[in-house]
C-alpha cells in the first residue's frame, strides 16, 4: 500500500512538471511573437502553434486569454517583490530605485518591450495587455510614493500631488516613445527616464531637498550623456 501511496505521489509530481514545463512553453511563445511579429493582439490559435500544444492547452492551462497575457506580464509580480526589499530607504531614493527595476527588464528583453510599449502607447491598441498594466494600483504604488516623499520633507506643499503625478507619466511615456521611435538603445531607458523625474522633483521639491535631488539629476545626466557616448563610437 505504501508503494502504491508513493507511485501516486511521484506521478503526481512529474505531472505538475509537465504543467509547468508546458505553461513556461506558452508564455515563450507568446513572448517570441510579440518579438517577432510587433503586435500583441495574438490570437490563442497562432498562441497554441507556436507553442507546438494543442488549442485546448492554453485554455486548460490558463483558463483564459486573460490568463495567458497575466503569465506573460509575471515582471510586474516580480517587480513588487523586489520593491519590496527597499522599506529602509528614503521615498525619493525608492521612486528612482522603482525605475531602475523596471528598466532592468527593458535591457533582458528589448524587443519584447519595444513591441509592448508602441501597442501601449497605440490609442487603437494595448487590448488586454494595457487592462492589466494601466491600472488603478499602479496610479496608487506611484501616488503612495510621492505621498510619502512630500510626508518626508521633499515635495513643496504648495504642488498639486495629482499635477505631479500626471507630469510624472506623461515624462516615463515620452521617454518609452522616444525609444520605441528609435530615438536612443535601451540602455538609455533608465538615466533618461530618472533624469527626467529629477528634473519634474527638483523644480517642486522643498529648498532643503533641491540640492540633494538636483545633485542626483546631474549625476543621471552624466550617465545618459556617458551612455550615449558609447552608442555613438560603437
């Protein structure tokens, strides 16, 4: 009986293996059209190709597309994750801690970004894949942020945290479409981006944080400048 209690267990066990090797098979292929093709409206049929499983598969696996596009988009867990090591620092080191975790994944998997942010950035496209990325948590993890930062000392009283907010995002979408444009590598993506944000903090920031956040806008200046740099003598 113990034999057969532990045949079941271990058949369970590479069962679950399978699974996961099969869901892991999906979400490459996913990611390797979007690569490839430049469009994030993928169908479950051309999904299930690609993956070499059958159409049922993604569904049984899944249960959804929606299901599909949240595996795909599994950074934005692991993104909280890390995040979340960082309580010990100041709001404003953390605002800019944020992007350079964000922008990490950018250089592992340029195309796949590239193909993610021009459909984001599309009034006419982003489908399921702008639901899960835009959305009301995602205003609130950046606004809680400032927030804190203002609760800190570092943002002036008299600046209208949602003004702020907006100008924030509307710098991060201008720097994604330059790069999405052609407009710099992906290498440029974090000190662009975090020069940017200096440059919005350290016009409302308090006369005793102004030096601190406009000496981290210069030294983000010079690593943008040293990037590109680099860009142009390879």
């Amino acid at each position: 009986m113990w034999a057969a209690r532990r045949g079941t267990g271990m058949s369970e066990s590479r069962r679950e293996q399978s699974k996961e090797g099969r869901r892991k098979q999906i979400v490459e292929a996913v990611r390797a059209l979007m690569r490839e093709t430049g469009d994030t409206g993928l169908s479950m049929r051309a999904i299930a190709a690609r993956a070499n499983v059958s159409l049922a598969t993604p569904y049984n696996l899944f249960g959804s597309k929606r299901g599909v596009v949240m595996a795909v988009l599994e950074d934005a867990r692991e993104f909280q994750q890390k995040f979340s090591s960082l309580k010990n620092l100041s709001a404003v080191e953390r605002i800019f801690k944020a992007l350079s975790i964000t922008f990490a994944y950018h250089v592992q998997d340029p195309e796949f970004y590239r193909t993610l942010w021009a459909s984001l950035l599309d009034p006419r496209g982003g489908g399921d894949l702008r639901t899960e990325l835009i959305t009301p948590q995602n205003a609130l993890f950046w606004r809680g942020l400032l927030e804190e930062a203002r609760r800190e000392g570092a943002i002036a009283g008299d600046i209208d945290m949602d003004v702020l907010q907006q100008t924030l995002s509307g710098q991060f979408a201008a720097v994604m479409l330059r790069w999405i444009m052609g407009g710099g590598s992906v290498r440029e993506l974090e000190p662009d981006a975090c020069f940017s944000y200096a440059t919005v903090l350290c016009a409302c920031a308090t006369d005793s944080f102004q030096p601190e956040i406009r000496r981290r806008m210069v030294t983000f200046q010079a690593e943008l400048l040293a990037v590109r740099a680099v860009a142009v003598e390879a």
